[in-house]
C-alpha cells in the first residue's frame, strides 16, 4: 500500500516521499517500512510500540493513535511530523 | 587494593593535529588545527537540524589510521539513534539497534511500566582489551553497552533492572531540565569489569563485575536538596572523572560542590571549599590533566538564588588547581572581563594531550575557545555556532 513520508525521514527512503509497503497491519506495515529502510521505524514508534510525541500516522485521512490497527491493502497511510520547535 | 599513586606510566606528550569534535542543539562541527594550535578550521554542520548530544571518537583503531566515531543523535520530531564513521566523519552508518529499554508486554509492566528512551547523552569506549566495546548513558537513566563498535546496543539489566532502580534514580522531578540522565560512564584501564557511572540524579555507582551489580558511592558528598542528611544515593553529579594513570582518584563537579575521592578511603572531600567564597564552587564540567593527577580545570557557574547557571558576574573563568584542589588559580585572560554570561554545560570542556596541555570549551552561546597553555590565556576560535552540548578533544593521525 502507499505510504506518504515526511522530510524528516526521507534520509531513510532516498528522498522518496512516497513509497509502498505490506502488512496486514500498521505494525506491519512499519516492520516491512523498516526492512526496505532500516532504523526507519524507531525513529517515529518507541520501544514500546508507541507512536512518538511529534509524530502522526492518519489512515485513509484519519488519525491513528496506536499501530495495533488493522488494514486493507487499498488504504493509504500519511505519516507527519507535529509542531515542534526550539 | 587500591593504589594511592600512579599504576601506569607517564605518557609522553601529544605531539599532532587536534580536533575538538562540537555536539550542539542544532548539529555537529569539527574543528581542526596544526600541531601549532593557532589556526582552527571548521567543518560542518553534520547531522544539521538533529539535536547532537554527544561525539566521540574511539581511542582503539579499527585499521590503520581509521577509528570509529560515534555521534547520539534525535531531532524534536524523531526518536534518538546513534551514528558511525570511520572516515572521521564524511560518511555515517546508522546503528543496526540503538540503545532502546526492552518492550514490556501489557501485564508484565512491573516497577518500569516500559521505559523509553528519550535520548542518549553520554557515550564511553570501552576498556583497551575489549576492541567494539562502548557504553551508552541514556536520559532516563539507562546503560547500554554494545560490543560491535556501537552497530548494536543491548542494556545492562544489572543497572537497568535492578531492584533499586526506582530508588536510586529517583522520579522525572529529580531530573535536570532536559531530563534525568546517566553520565559519566568510567572504565577502570586495570579491570574492564570495573565501571563507574553518574546520574544527574542517583549519584555516583560502582560495579565490579561488568555492570551486573552495583553500590552507590557517595559518602562524603553533599545533597542539600535533599531533606535528609548524608543519604546513601540520590546526589547530582555533574561530571566525574577517573583519572587513567590513578584510577583509584576519582573527581566531580557535583550539583554541590567540587570533589575529590582516593578510593581506599571511600569518602568524597568537597576541594571545592577552598574556592573563592563569592565564586563557590558550582558548575558542570570537570577536566583532567592527561599526566599529572593534581591538575584539574572546572568552570563555576552561578549556583544562587534561582541557579542563573551562568558564570559569577558575568565575568567567565576557569579555575584551575595544581594541588588535588588545596589551592585554586582563576584563569580568565582572554575572556571578556565583564558581560560575559557563559554557560558551560557537563560534556563541554574538555583537554588535549599536548604539553603546554590545550584546555578548550563551549557555550551554550555557540562559541568555543581553546587555551594553548593550560588556561593562561583563551583565545575564541569559534563564534555563532549553535548551543553547544559536548566538546570533545582528539588528536588526529598524521
């Protein structure tokens, strides 16, 4: 499925802003993210699989505050940074 | 057990290029010189954007004339990772695992309820005899330890797990303003199962056994934030130090006081009573002269009222003592003698091998000066840099 990036981590996709990836979930969604673009995962989901403070994952427009979420394969998943500053 | 005296030789001076490696809010810089020490390059920034906390580079060559740089690293957005060079620098792997706490499944949470790690602040290569070993200190408190030049980090459950944890280190209240964070991480070079760590707050730990156990070692030191007298733990180091030719003479630029520690004795002596009384004797850093264990440099900050954590005055010093801290030398020519509102942060100051020896640090202001004689005189050699965080001296191949 398409998975849109932010700039913050188009370091890990070749400055690809959207590229695909599988799974039947978010979670593995992510882990498939992470094995095309390793160390991409941990820098937006924490060791205890939170989504991180600054960070936002939407599902077909629509937020999602945990990766435990199931998917079909015709979703599209938006990920952004949040307001931060200093 | 404990040696009074030297137990290594005296080594002889340091006599190539320097390298300060700069950690700031905003990236990493390398500043570059001669042998001479007059004239300083910048490169940089590396990492620009990320907030950089700490880089070091491994005494231990990897191959000829590589060794491996290590740089912690997060932005306000991203979670915290650590990067590697061995090219000093032109070009980076990313860390395979970096120091993360370990899942807790739902039901399992215990004492920890799944601790995160929001950065890493401090990393330490490991001893001489163990090539790829490093540590990692992280805010909240955490050691890590990789043995594969920093690629993978796997925690000490000793520290991490222990059941004192929650004691020792206290709550989110006791942290600094960034954070609690564990520091300081020190390697005995006769023993790698010996360590050492600081916790801003906790205190100062030993272990002897490779960090599978750990008594804290605070006798001596002061906690007057704290509403009982003398406690076993909870102090803030800011900064300690082993010195690698004495190991057994420990120092610290502690939230209370400057401090010096002889190791048979187990008992900190606050040298920082014989500072000025209008300096006192706050402040973050403190550096070791590489071959005479009585020469140390700190960098008072001002500790009243509500802790401006700035120099005294307005007028930036170091202070420097010859003696284990009997007496003290203020060192500020070359600095600006009025308006000069310094903040020198724990990871900032630091010295190169040479002889005269160089002393150099850096202020939350971006600037970076550097002393060719032992804090005689100070010269800025960089200027509008971003906050700065850790300054860490090298000497380069040739």
């Amino acid at each position: 499925m398409k998975v849109l990036i932010p700039g913050a981590l188009r370091d890990y996709t070749g400055e690809r802003r959207e590229v695909e990836a599988n799974g039947a979930t978010l979670d593995e969604v992510l882990a498939d993210l992470d094995r095309r673009y390793p160390g991409i995962r941990f820098r937006m989901v924490d060791e205890q699989d939170g989504i991180r403070r600054h960070m936002r994952i939407y599902v077909n427009g629509g937020e999602v505050d945990a990766i435990d979420v199931p998917l079909r394969s015709s979703d599209e998943i938006i990920i952004l940074q949040a307001l931060s500053g200093g | 057990m404990y040696a009074k005296s030297l137990v290594n030789p005296v080594p002889s001076a340091a006599t190539g290029r320097v390298a300060l490696l700069v950690a700031t809010r905003k990236g990493a810089f390398i500043l570059s010189t001669d042998s001479s020490r007059r004239a300083w390059a910048t490169r940089g920034p590396m990492f620009f954007g990320h907030i950089v906390h700490h880089m070091v580079l491994d005494p231990r060559p990897v191959a000829k004339n590589a060794r491996t740089l290590l740089v912690a690293v997060r932005t306000g957005h991203l979670g915290p990772s650590v990067f590697r060079s061995t090219d000093m620098g032109k070009n980076w792997q990313e860390a395979a695992r970096p120091p993360a706490f370990p899942k807790v499944e739902p039901g399992q949470e215990g004492q920890h309820k799944g601790r995160v790690v929001d950065h890493t602040f401090w990393l330490s290569p490991g001893h001489s005899g163990e090539p790829g070993t490093w540590y990692a200190g992280t805010s909240p408190q955490g050691l890590f330890r990789s043995e594969d030049g920093g690629d993978t980090w796997a925690p000490v459950a000793g520290f991490n797990d222990n059941p004192m944890y929650l004691q020792w280190t206290g709550g989110e209240k006791d942290g600094t303003p960034d954070g609690p964070k564990l520091h300081s991480i020190q390697i005995d070079p006769r023993d790698a199962r010996h360590l050492y760590i600081g916790m801003s707050s906790g205190g100062v730990f030993e272990s002897l056994d490779e960090g599978a156990s750990w008594k804290p070692l605070n006798a001596g030191c002061a906690a007057d934030f704290l509403p009982v007298p003398n406690p076993e733990y909870g102090h803030d180091p800011h900064c300690m130090r082993l010195h690698p030719l004495a190991p057994d003479i420990l120092y610290q630029q502690n939230h209370c006081g400057i401090y010096r520690m002889e190791r048979a004795a187990a008992t900190w002596v606050r040298i920082g009573a014989n500072m000025p009384k209008k300096i006192g004797d706050i402040g973050f850093p403190l550096v070791l002269h590489p071959r005479d264990t009585r020469t140390v440099w700190v960098f008072p900050m001002d500790g009243g009222s509500v802790w401006p954590r700035t120099s005294p005055g307005g007028k930036p010093a170091a202070y420097m003592t010859h003696n284990a801290g009997k007496s003290w030398q203020r060192q500020d020519a070359g600095l600006p003698q009025r308006q000069g509102w310094f903040t020198v942060k724990r990871q900032a100051m630091t010295a190169d091998a040479h002889d005269p020896v160089g002393v150099y640090f850096g202020t939350t202001s971006g600037e970076v000066w550097a002393s060719r004689n032992e804090g005689a005189k100070w010269t800025c050699i960089a200027e509008h840099l971003p906050h700065i965080y850790a300054v860490e001296a090298v000497e380069l191949p040739r």
